[in-house]
C-alpha cells in the first residue's frame, strides 16, 4: 500500500458513514467512491479485478429428508478418524 492509497478500514469507515441506506446523500456517496477508486490507482481493488470471479460454477445436488440425514451420519460414522 503506497502513501495516498486508501487503507481497508478507511473504505468501510466512509461507507458506513455515507451510504445512503443509511441516510447519506447519495451524489456525495458516488463523488467519495470515485475520489476512493481514484486513489487507489489503476487496479486497485476487488471490483477492478476481472479474473476473480471467472472460475466455472459447480452444483451440488445432496438427499434431503430423513434418508439424507441418515445417509450422511452414516458416512460420518464409517469413515477415518480426523485426529490420531
């Protein structure tokens, strides 16, 4: 982190302060993000980073229901311990 970039806490203190579900103005709200992305410079934050949220999207499916819960105390009690 470099001399003006704007630390985490610094972020969530303004965001606390000024979103607009919680009463702040919200043209005041948008202006201090944009000053906030300004300073953190080019790339600088979660929103700028286009590989996070990239990854391919799994589903699993598991049995609900008595036999569900069953099934997985089973399984639970079948396999290794976790601590020898």
């Amino acid at each position: 982190m470099t001399a003006g970039e704007p630390s985490r806490a610094e972020i969530r203190a303004f965001v606390r302060a000024h979103h607009p579900d919680v009463g702040g103005d919200p043209d005041e709200f948008i202006a201090g993000l944009e000053e906030l992305r300004r300073r953190a410079g080019p790339g600088g934050g979660p929103e700028e980073d286009s590989t996070r949220y990239d990854g391919p999207v799994t589903f699993v499916v598991t049995p609900k229901g008595v036999i569900g819960r069953v099934r997985r105390w089973r399984g639970k009690r079948r396999r290794e311990p976790r601590v020898r």
